[in-house]
C-alpha cells in the first residue's frame, strides 16, 4: 500500500514538473517574441534595418564609383593584342613574292635581291598599345555631372533618413495616441457595464423605467462599438510601425506608454513662443530652405544634372584629339615573339562637320529635359513653401486649441461631479447624468487628439526644415 501511494506521489510530482517546465519554456518564448523599445531604440532600429535607407547607402556607393569610374576614362589604357591570321594557297601565292628570288638568279648576270617574307599563310602578330584622350569635351563633362550625381545620391540619401525619421516618430505618436485613447474608452465602458448592471436591477425593482434602462443599454452598446473601433484603429498604426521597424510576424513590439520626454519640453518650448516668432520659422530665402530642407536640395542636385548634360550635349560639335602608342613584334609564321618591333606614335584628331542634325536634335533635347527639371524644382519649391505655411497656421491654431481643450476638460470634470451629487440626490434624470458623462468623455479625447495633433504638426514642421534631430 504505500509503495503505491509513493508511486502515485512520485507520478503527481512529476506531472507537475514537467508543466511547470513548459510553462517556463512559453513563458520564454513570449518573452523573446516581445520587443520593448523607446522611441530612441525604434529609430536606431529603423536606421540599421531599413530596406529604402540601405537602398540609399548602396546608390551613394555607386555614385561614388561612377565618379571614379569618370575620372579613369581620361587616363591612359594598355592593351595587349594578338591576331592570328590563315590564308588560302592561291592568295598566300600571289602575296608572297620572295618566292620569286632566290640566291641563285634565274637569269645570268642578273644581280642577287634579298627579299626577306613579310607575307605568312599562319601568321601571327602580337603588339602592346597604350590609348589616351587628350582632349574630349565629352568626358571632361562627365566628371561634373558624376560629381553632380554624388552629391545628389547623397542628398536623396539624407531626404530617405529624414523621410523615415519622420514616418517613425509619427508612427511611434500614433501608436502612443491610440493607447492613450484606448484607454480611456475602455474605463469608460466598464463604467457604463457597472452603470448598465445597475439599471437593469433597478427597472427590475420597479424603481427605473424602461426607458432609463434602455438609454443605459444603448450608451453600453456604443461605448463597446467605440472599443472595438480603437482596437483597430490601435492594430493598424501598430502594423505601419511594425513595416518600419521591419518587424517579423512572429514578433510583438512594445513601446513606452507615455510621449518621450524631449518631445514634450520641445512642443512646450514651442507653444511659449509667440505666433509672430513661429511664423519667423519658415521665413527663410531660397537658398535657406533649400540647404535646410534634404528633399529640395536632391530636387536642386537633379536640376544640376540636367544642366550638366545639356553642356554635355555641345561636346558633339567639339574636336576630339586622342594620342595612340604601340609597341608590337613583326608579323611572322611561329607565336615566338622573336622579330623586330616595329613603334609606332598616333595623334588623331576627328572634327565633326555634318551629323545629319543628331548634335543639334541632341542638345534640343537636353535644353528642354533641363527646363523641365528646372520647372519641377520650382513647383516643389512652392510646394514646400506652402505645406510649410500650412504646418506654421495648424500648430498656431491648435496651441490656442489645447488651452481651450485644457479649459473643456476642467469644465466638464465639475460639471460631471455637479451632476453626480445631484443624481445621488434625485434633482435630476439620469439623461442628463449619462449627457454629462459623455461630456467628459468627449472632452477628454478632444484633449487628448488635441495634444498629440500639436505635436505631430511640430515633428512635421521640424522635419521640413531639417531639424529633427532635436527631437531624437
């Protein structure tokens, strides 16, 4: 008897361990799938492991090459060059003319001529020859337009940094936003559960009419519609932060629960300021807004590409002059290289004097692709200008907003418990009671959107003018 009971205790027990294991294993997996992260380490995240920021690191690699790849075509070339050549009895007969004489002549008293052979029916011929522009109006162009490249690789380069910054911090407010009012609707729903429960059992006891029962009924179905949007809405910007901090499926992020503290002392900084002091923000000149903004200074690098290669265009109707060396060894029958070696120098010179019209139809062409992207710098320009002065009036309006919401929000919370004792004390239906608590409700979000609309318009305007990193 109690060698069953030890055995049925020993069975017991180790049922319970090997739960207890399992639960720790899951309890480590979960663990691992989590990703806690503030808004600091989802940026640095998104700067290692971005796929466009990667893009843009390899395209200012390759410009980088292209300029150097540039600079080479003007510098000499060698070569080294072997032909092999066969030819027919007949030809190799009628072309090989030291056949003809011989030591002895044919005819006597006809002189001896040594004629050496120059001509081979399998001939080889093997030379070194060194290539060199000396001047092309084509390739001197090329190196302001690779330079002009570079420099526009670099500033698409840091136009996809300040783009992603800005889609993540945005993206990481969002996030915080929809938690922030997920909460609130969900403390307001279990209290319209608590308020709903009551009803119910007071109509039961008599003392409520249907009709207050059912306004309670109806503000606990809403208050649960309204969950079940923000959850949502919550799982969709969760997933757009999840696509920029390339995040597998498998995994969960978990970010702070409250705004980053620099973002805050920079929006309250901000809102201290005067509106004529935030309207000097945007008051730069072209050449100001075009150093301050990275996405005008690739459209700008774009322009100076066109202008370069419509100049580049008028190098058809230049001289080209190129200089040639070769250093070979005669032609002979064997692969040796075992003859003399002939040296020749070449200077050609090529003027182009009728092409039909391409040189013209050419550089008509790269006239007009160069007003074109002048004209399409110019339109971005304005763009700019106005998104600018559109971001300046939101974040004026919405600072004289917030203290409005602020004042809403201390107004309805008094006038909430104002309400509340007097329904404790029957002066008033419970209409007006659920009126005021959706009062406050409303209040509160629009305080809530209020404060986050504020702050997403200054990473906006700060991410027009270059000035991001004083958020991160």
């Amino acid at each position: 008897m109690n060698l069953k009971f030890i055995k049925k205790l020993s069975n017991i027990f180790l049922f319970f361990t090997i739960v207890c294991f399992l639960n720790n294993q899951l309890a480590a997996q979960q663990s691992q799938n989590n990703i806690y992260l503030t808004m600091e380490e989802a940026i640095a995240r998104t700067l290692s492991k971005n796929n466009q920021l990667r893009s843009s690191e390899f395209a200012i690699k390759k410009a980088n090459w292209d300029k150097k790849n540039a600079w080479t075509l003007l510098f000499p070339s060698l070569s080294l060059n072997t032909r092999y050549m066969w030819i027919d009895d007949s030809t190799y007969a009628l072309r090989d003319f030291s056949r003809y004489f011989k030591d002895t002549p044919s005819i006597p008293g006809m002189p001896v001529f040594d004629i050496p052979q120059t001509v081979f029916q399998n001939a080889y011929y093997t030379s070194l020859d060194v290539t060199m522009p000396v001047f092309n109006g084509a390739l001197l162009n090329n190196l302001s337009t690779a330079k002009a490249s570079e420099e526009m690789a670099s500033h698409l380069y840091t136009s996809t940094r300040e783009n992603v910054l800005f889609q993540v911090i945005s993206s990481y407010l969002n996030v915080l936003r929809s938690k922030e009012i997920l909460k609130l609707q969900q403390d307001y729903l279990n209290l319209s559960k608590m308020n709903y429960e009551k009803a119910e059992r007071l109509y039961n006891a008599g003392r409520y009419s249907k009709t207050e029962a059912l306004r309670w009924k109806v503000d606990y179905q809403q208050q649960k519609s309204v969950v079940v949007n923000s959850r949502s809405t919550l799982r969709s910007v969760q997933s757009v932060l999840n696509r920029l901090l390339n995040i597998n499926n498998e995994e969960q992020v978990q970010i702070e629960n409250q705004i980053p503290r620099r973002l805050t002392d920079e929006s309250e900084k901000l809102a201290s300021q005067t509106d004529e002091k935030i309207l000097e923000l945007i008051n730069l000149n072209e050449m100001e807004l075009v150093r301050a903004n990275a996405s005008l200074s690739a459209a700008k690098s774009n322009e100076d590409i066109s202008k370069s290669l419509y100049r580049n265009s008028y190098s058809s109707y230049l001289p080209n002059v190129s200089m040639n060396y070769s250093y070979g060894w005669r032609e002979n029958s064997t692969m040796y290289l075992d003859d003399y070696s002939p040296q020749t120098f070449v200077v050609n010179l090529s003027l182009p004097l009728f092409t039909s019209f391409q040189n013209l139809t050419s550089s008509k062409s790269s006239y007009y692709a160069f007003k074109q992207s002048q004209e399409q710098f110019y339109d971005q320009l304005q763009n700019t200008r106005l998104m600018l002065t559109e971001t300046v009036n939101k974040i004026i309006n919405l600072k004289t907003q917030r203290e409005l919401s602020k004042a809403n929000v201390e107004f309805s919370e008094h006038n909430y418990r104002t309400v509340s004792q007097q329904k404790e004390k029957g002066l008033i239906s419970n209409i007006d009671f659920i009126d005021a608590k959706l009062n406050l409700q409303n209040a509160k979000l629009n305080d809530i959107s209020t404060n986050y609309d504020f702050i997403s318009a200054m990473v906006e305007l700060y991410f027009m003018l270059g000035k991001l990193n004083l958020l991160i």
